[in-house]
C-alpha cells in the first residue's frame, strides 16, 4: 500500500505557527506519526509552498500510488488549478486541515480544492491526519 501525502505552503513552519490553530508539531513529526501508527503503509512525503510544485505532484499520483492525502494549506480557497488536478485524479484523495476551518475567517469557509476529493477533514490538529489516513484505507480496500 503506498500513499503520498502533500502538504502545501507555509506548512513547513509548523511547531512555529500559532500553536492554538495548528497544534505543536511539525511536518517531520507529522510525518512520523503517521509512519508509526500505519506500519503497513509505503509512505511518499512533499511540501512545497509552490502551486505548480503541488499539481505537478497530483499529477504524478496517478498509477504510483494506491491513495493520496493533500493539506493544500492556504490554496484550498483560492486554487482552481489545484482543484482541476485532483479532479482529474482518479485514486482516493482526502483533503485535511490541522485548523478548524468553520471557526476561523470567512474567507477560509470557502473550500475550492475539498470539492474535488473524496472528503476532508478539518480542526483535529495532527490527527485530523490520522483520520485522513485511516479513511484513505477504507475507501482503497473498497
């Protein structure tokens, strides 16, 4: 089983970033949290806080892995191209957010990118993750 989780701008600043709206840690152990709670799982981990970087990933999914997991950060409410990519993506895709979303600013109720995956997850910190990880493997085995 191999999943590629994406994670998009200014998430390489988290353990820095408001701690409230994102939790203390950052996106290496984040990434180990995941690869110690799903041992069976090939993991494929990027970030950039490039738009073009991001759909170039979406884009290489297809047929290289099995699910993908995508916190495309601040362009999940502004990103057509983004939401065209993982539209045309045809694996299980689940958008997150470490924040609550529905508690924060108006402009970010708008959720462009989520419309074009399978589902997301929003306000549960790290394990907003975990959750999105967990799903991904229930609608693979589908």
């Amino acid at each position: 089983m191999k999943i590629i989780v994406v994670n998009g701008p200014n998430l390489n600043l988290l353990g820095q970033r408001d701690k409230e709206q994102y939790g203390s840690l950052t996106v290496e152990k984040i990434e180990e949290y995941l690869i110690d709670n799903f041992l069976e799982i090939s993991f494929q981990f990027f970030q950039s806080n490039s738009e073009g970087e991001i759909i170039d990933q979406v884009q290489k999914a297809a047929g290289n892995y099995d699910g993908l997991l995508i916190n495309p950060g601040g362009y999940a409410h502004t990103s057509v191209a983004i939401h065209d990519a993982l539209a045309e993506l045809k694996i299980p895709k689940i958008e997150v957010h470490l924040s609550h979303l529905a508690k924060r600013e108006k402009f970010r109720h708008t959720m462009v990118t989520a419309a074009a995956c399978d589902g997301y997850i929003s306000g549960f910190k790290e394990n907003s993750y975990l959750a999105g990880v967990y799903l991904l493997l229930k609608l693979i085995e589908k």
